[in-house]
C-alpha cells in the first residue's frame, strides 16, 4: 500500500511553535479552567471540560456542634434542596462567580479580597478580567499591575500571565528579557504551560542562545504535565532526533497525547504514522477515521491525505466525488497536489462538476 508522506517538513512545525508565543497568542486562564479529557480513539474527541474552582487554602471555619437529635414526624420525601452559596467567608466566591460567567461579581469579590487581605490569588483574578474585558473595561496596564503583585507573592499564574504580557507589550513596552525570567520562575513552580512557551524561546535563540536540548527538557517537562502543544513540539523533536535521541516510537506516543486532546496538527501526524504504521502498530482504519475528522476541522494536510486516499481507494473503497472535493477544498487553502491536479483532469465534465458542486457546499455557496 502507498505510504501516506508526513504532513509538513518538521522546520516549518517548529517555525508554526514559535509564531506562538513571538506573537503571545498563548492564552492565560487564572484558575487553569480547562484541562482535556483523554478519550480512546476511535470515538470523537470530546472538547475540554472545565475544573472545579481552586480551593482556597485557609482554614476552614469549625462546623457548629450538632443539636441533639430530635423526635420527628414521618413525612413525605423532602425535595432536593435548591444549591446555596455558602457563607464561609474562607469560601474561594470570587472564582465561583468567574466561572459562573458573573464577571462584576467575582471582580468585587476579588478586589474587596486583594485589597483587604493582599490575597495574590484575588490579585491574579483581577489581572485576568481586567485583561480579558470581563465584568470590567479592558485595562491592559491595571492587568499587568494586578499581575505584577500576585507574581512578587509568589504567584505561578500571574507569573505567567505577566511574563506572556511583557513577551506580546501588553500593558506597557515588550521586554522579553523580562517575560523569560518570570516564565522560568513560573516554570520552576510547576506551571507547564510556561515550560512550554520558554522552551520555545530557547528553539528561537533570541532572548536566549539557541540551546536545542534545553527546549526539548523544557517541552518534556510541560509534556509530562499534560500539555498538548508541548507534547506535539516533543514529537517533533523526537521524529527527527532535534535535542534527543530519534525515537519514533517515542513520537508517536505523544503525537497520540496530544490528538486525545484535539491538537490538531498532532492528530493529522498520528493519523499519519497510524497509515503508515510508523512507531505505532499500522491501523489504517483509525487513521482514515482521524483524517476524515481532521479534514472537517478545516486541516488542509487532512483534507490533501484524505483525497488521495479516497480517490485512489487506499484502504477504503475509492470515492472519487468526495475525493476531488477534499482535493478542491485544500487546494483553495494553498495545499496544491499535482498528482491530483492531472487526474481531476482525466474526469468527464459530469463527474468534475459533482465534485464541483460538493465543494460548493462545504464553503456555503451552493
């Protein structure tokens, strides 16, 4: 069977890594709201489901002693009581609220809290809403300031916060020299995401002397924690031996990781080696399954693999409608194939205008 080619050469994946964080386009959540749910393939990749709010760590106030029991009288099922807010005032409200979507609310809790307690968790709530315009006038600079206190407290939220600001020039001049040293403090105290976007900085070698090896120990150390970007960033590396050792069983397993949580590049590589069984068992069904899924998530590396596949039948019946209408569909977005190009001219008028006519459909103009 013809082997599927990997999808761009693995430079062009690093340069699409650092644009990430060169144009600070790696978002910040205060509380770590998301986190992905692994789910087995071939089923459908579930979009991430939100965390609890964080629980504060102050002590809790002593439950009231409980009245002796009393006699009562049988009675009908109660009902399910309504849910109440809690009046504990060690009660992390202010998150509550956030994630609730009442953004006002949980900016006066937290402003009252931060204000009145110093709490740097408040401070960093604060930071978020003022940077993100929640319950609140966007104010890059008041943003920054808020950060900037609940990272001198120790903060690995803000840190990172601050450092992905100082990085982009949000809320005052860029200085990246800066925004490093507050992602490797935010990185030093667990925050992956950080370890992340730092070891994009050393595969730049900008802010830092281009150190490879360090990027991929960083990238490793946000991978291990669950970071999907950084699991595709390490993936690479692996597939081509940048920093470690190739090991393409390696890669693969984390191209895997991070496809489970909807990384998409991640997911059209892992289809990839699945085709071709690359370090993972050859399993061309799954890998059908994840480029057809990847290819209506608008990949265009997707949509160019599936159209050969379809159209010549690899591992799958052939379909030449739907192939040339996958072809046509990632050529507009610049992925050429002129393999296919020649073969969609061999069609009658008929059946070129079908798959016409199915691409059509797809960008809404038929």
């Amino acid at each position: 069977m013809t082997a599927l080619r990997r999808t761009t050469p693995l430079a062009a994946a690093h340069a699409r890594l650092l644009a990430s964080v060169v144009a600070g386009v790696v978002a910040f959540s205060a509380n770590a709201l998301a986190q992905g749910a692994p789910n087995p393939f071939p089923e459908p990749i579930k979009p991430e489901a939100p965390r609890p709010a964080p629980k504060s760590t102050a002590p809790k106030a002593a439950p009231p002693k409980a009245d002796a029991p009393k006699q009562q009288k049988k009675s009908a099922p109660e009902k399910a009581a309504a849910p109440v807010v809690p009046d504990d005032p060690n009660a992390d409200l202010a998150y509550g609220a956030y994630q609730m979507g009442l953004y006002r609310t949980a900016f006066n809790i937290a402003l009252k809290r931060a204000q009145e307690t110093g709490d740097p968790k408040s401070m960093t709530l604060l930071g978020e809403l003022y940077s993100n315009a929640l319950g609140i006038k966007r104010d890059d600079a008041k943003a920054a300031e808020w950060y900037k206190q609940a990272a001198d407290r120790g903060d690995r939220e803000a840190m990172f916060a601050l450092g992905m600001m100082r990085i982009a020039g949000r809320g005052g001049p860029a200085n990246r020299d800066e925004g490093a040293r507050l992602l490797a403090s935010s990185a030093k105290l667990g925050k992956a995401a950080a370890a992340y976007n730092l070891g994009l900085l050393y595969l730049e070698g900008q802010v830092f002397p281009q150190d490879i090896k360090r990027a991929a120990e960083l990238f490793r150390q946000a991978a291990n924690a669950g970071n999907p970007e950084a699991q595709y960033a390490l993936a690479t590396f692996y597939k081509e031996g940048r920093g470690v050792e190739k090991n393409l069983v390696e890669a693969a397993k984390l191209m895997r990781a991070a496809a489970m949580v909807d990384n998409l590049d991640a997911a059209v590589e892992y289809a990839i080696a699945l085709y071709n069984g690359t370090g993972t068992p050859k399993d061309v069904p799954t890998a059908i399954a994840l480029l057809n899924r990847a290819a209506r998530q608008n990949s265009p590396i997707a949509q160019n693999r599936l159209a050969r596949i379809l159209v010549d039948g690899l591992g799958v019946p052939a379909d030449k409608e739907q192939g040339f209408k996958w072809h046509l569909i990632a050529k507009t977005a610049g992925n050429g194939d002129p393999d296919l190009d020649a073969k969609f001219a061999q069609l009658s008028p008929i059946e070129k205008a079908k798959s016409e006519d199915l691409a059509k459909k797809w960008f809404g103009t038929k």
